[in-house]
C-alpha cells in the first residue's frame, strides 16, 4: 500500500476541512474543561487535587473499579491512570482493595472525600446544564444530536483502531 493516497481515496475537501475543525474542538473542549473544573477547585478551596483526578472520581461514581475496567469503561483514557489513582488513594479520596481472585488486580472505590469532591463536579456540571439552557446556548435537542454525532465517530475511531485495513 502506498503511503499516498490514490485520487479517488480522497476526501471531498469540506468533509476534510470539517473533520479537521471537529478534531481541533474536540481536543480545546476537554482542555477547557480542565480549566473549568481547575477553577471551580480553586474557588472552593480545594488545592490538593487536579482537574484530571477530580473528573476521574466523578467519573467512577458509586462503583468499585479496577484501573483496567477504567480504560474499557471508557471513564478514563492516558497512560498515567495508575499515577493517579496511587495519588487519590493516598490523599484519602479513594479506598483500595487486591482483589480476592485476582492478586494482581486492586480495585477501588470512593472514599467520603472522595464522594465530596464527586458532587462540587457534579454540581458545577449540573450548573453548566442549567446555563446552556437558560441562555439559549444548546438545549436538549442539540445536544441530543451533537451526541449522536460524537457517537458515531467514536465507533467510526474504534472500528479503525480493531480493524486497520
């Protein structure tokens, strides 16, 4: 297979442009909200946790999960899952058990801290809902159909990523 593409391999060009404009908000969008949870931690005080943490316990709930289970839930996608979750355990915001059946596998759960810190993201996402609606930004409709959209490139990606042709 040749490294260049052949002509009618190529992408109509406002496919393209769009595709590319999508793939640069997807990326600021998650940066950005970094920065919104950052700030929110700021303004309430809480100074030893980072936003990645923060979404991380949000994102695990009321469930007890293994770092793997993390990555195949889609809760957390990076290589330094475990980094984190090591830190969250010793800050008290996460408990951690090896797994009777599995030495190797710890899972985890939250603590009450831990649940703490899961409800200020959750009321400052639950905020958020509440201003994008009011103000006339995005209401339940579109954001029903930018998440049909963002679904179908997820599988589209996960389908290149288990069948590479």
């Amino acid at each position: 297979m040749s490294l260049h593409a052949r002509l009618e391999d190529a992408p109509d060009l406002g496919v393209l442009t769009g595709y590319l404009e999508s793939l640069s908000l997807v990326e600021r969008l998650h940066r950005l909200l970094l920065d919104v949870i950052k700030d929110e931690f700021e303004r309430v005080g809480v100074l030893e946790i980072n936003a990645v943490q923060a979404l991380l316990l949000y994102n695990i709930g009321d469930n007890e999960v293994t770092a793997g289970e993390l990555k195949s839930r889609g809760y957390y996608q990076g290589s330094n899952v475990s980094y984190n979750l090591k830190k969250l355990v010793e800050m008290g915001y996460m408990h951690h058990q090896r797994s009777e059946i599995d030495r190797r596998s710890v899972r985890v759960r939250l603590t009450e801290e831990g649940h703490k810190v899961r409800r200020v993201v959750g009321d400052l996402f639950a905020r958020h809902a509440s201003g994008l609606e009011s103000k006339g930004v995005l209401g339940r409709e579109s954001l029903e159909e930018i998440n049909t959209a963002l679904r179908r490139m997820e599988r589209y990606w996960a389908d290149q990523i288990r069948y590479i042709y």
